[in-house]
C-alpha cells in the first residue's frame, strides 16, 4: 500500500506527472480498499472537499468510520 499512496501523493502534487486531482484521488480510493488506512483518511478528505471529482459526504463519513475503527485518531 504505500506504493499506492506514493502515487497518489505524486499524481495529487505533480511530482514526475502532470498534476491530476482526479488521478490521485483515483490512486488514494485504490489503496483506501486495500486497506490503507491514510488512504482512507486523504480519500475521504478528498470526497469531502470535491477535490478530483464530485462531492460524496456520504461516503467520505463511510472512508472516516473505516479509518477510525481501524484506529486512527
């Protein structure tokens, strides 16, 4: 997994790709369903915000309690 966040940190920067939103929101709900649990955290930041596509707090609320019952504070 943290491949997958690598990723999508470089996609969501710019960093040896063009910049993409969508893409790193793409690379972060990948590694969230892996079990990632910052990926859950910066993919439901995402949601939250409409940051690389359309705003979802439904689901961003879901990719929170995921992160929380796996023990992030």
């Amino acid at each position: 997994m943290p491949v997958l966040l690598q990723l999508a940190s470089m996609a969501e920067r710019g960093l040896g790709t063009a910049k993409s939103l969508a893409t790193a929101r793409g690379w972060y709900e990948r590694a969230a369903e892996k079990g990632s649990v910052p990926a859950m955290v910066n993919f439901g930041a995402m949601l939250t915000q409409g940051r690389g596509g359309p705003v979802d707090h439904a689901a961003a609320r879901g990719w929170f309690l995921k992160a929380a019952e796996a023990g992030q504070d």
